[in-house]
C-alpha cells in the first residue's frame, strides 16, 4: 500500500512538472506576443506621424534665413571658452 502511494505520488508530480512547464511556455509565448504587438503599434504611431510630417505642407520661405540659425556648443566647449587655464583634450 505505500508503494502505491509513493507511485501515485511520483505520479501526481511528474503531471504537475508537466503542467508546469507547458504553462510556462504559454506565458512566454504569450510574452512574446504582447511584444511583437507593442512593437507594431509603435511602428504604426511612428509611421503615421511619420507621413504627416510627409503630408505637411513647407513652410514659408523666410525673408532672413540666418535670423534661425543657433550656434550650439557642448557644455565643456563653453566652459573651456569661459576659463583661459581649461584645456579640452
């Protein structure tokens, strides 16, 4: 009688190992496709605005085009302009 017990024991935990594993693998199937959909929405947002940006009509030629021009530095570009003894490497 213990025997079956131990064999039906043994039994009952090889079908839960099994159980186990194969839920495991639809969660990460499922993982993996709530990724891929994400993905493809972003996609989809970035392609729209992407072709609203394409659709979108130019702007108007400016009378002075150097009144939109920004002269950009780094941060350590500046300083090193500000401080005569900073040299940059």
């Amino acid at each position: 009688m213990v025997k079956s017990f131990i064999r039906q024991a043994k039994s009952d935990n090889a079908r839960l190992e099994a159980e186990t594993a194969r839920l495991a693998g639809e969660q990460e199937c499922s993982i993996a496709q709530i990724k891929a959909m994400e993905a493809g929405a972003q996609l989809k947002e970035q392609q729209g605005k992407t072709d609203a940006i394409v659709k979108a009509p130019p702007p108007p030629p400016s009378s002075s085009p150097s009144s939109d021009v920004v002269e950009l530095t780094s941060d350590s570009e500046a300083s090193a302009r500000e401080d005569p003894h900073c040299r940059s490497r």
